[in-house]
C-alpha cells in the first residue's frame, strides 16, 4: 500500500501563506523558524485529508474556501507571534 498519494490540504496553503506573508525572514532568522510556524499553524487548524488537490478544489464552495484562507491567516500569524515572542 502506498499512502504518500494522501496528504493534509492545509499544508499546502500554511506553506503558501508563509511565503506570501512572511517574505522577510531575515526577521523571523531561519529556515528552523519557518518550520516551526508552519507546525504550529497546522496545529491550529483542523486536518483535510485528499487524495487529489484538483478534486478537492472542485468540490469546495467558494465560501468553504473562503473561511479555510481565513482560518490559515489567522493560525500563521498567531503562529509567527508565538515563534517571534519565544525564540530558542
């Protein structure tokens, strides 16, 4: 059985959002730091499990898409404070 066909739909847009809003690294300081907001984003965030992002996309409301964007916003930025407050 191969199960690397499933993954979580959220990681794609955490990882998609960090990079769209957290383009200055220099602040947050390494690639260790990302990695830990993106965990702790995705903590915060229900799991979706797909086998096919085109499917998934096509099923969604665009409500349903909406608030998932939304949820991702606000999980990655509590996220970032976190990491940005409790530096190792």
């Amino acid at each position: 059985m191969n199960d690397s066909s499933i993954v979580n739909y959220y990681e794609k847009l955490v990882f998609d959002h960090i990079q769209a809003t957290l383009v200055d690294t220099r602040k947050i300081g390494t690639l260790d730091a990302i990695l830990d907001i993106a965990c702790l984003a995705l903590n915060r965030l229900p799991s979706r499990y797909i086998r096919h992002r085109i499917d998934a996309a096509f099923y969604m409301t665009d409500h349903e898409r909406q608030k998932m964007q939304g949820d991702v916003d606000v999980a990655v930025r509590q996220a970032y404070e976190f990491v940005l407050a409790n530096p190792r």
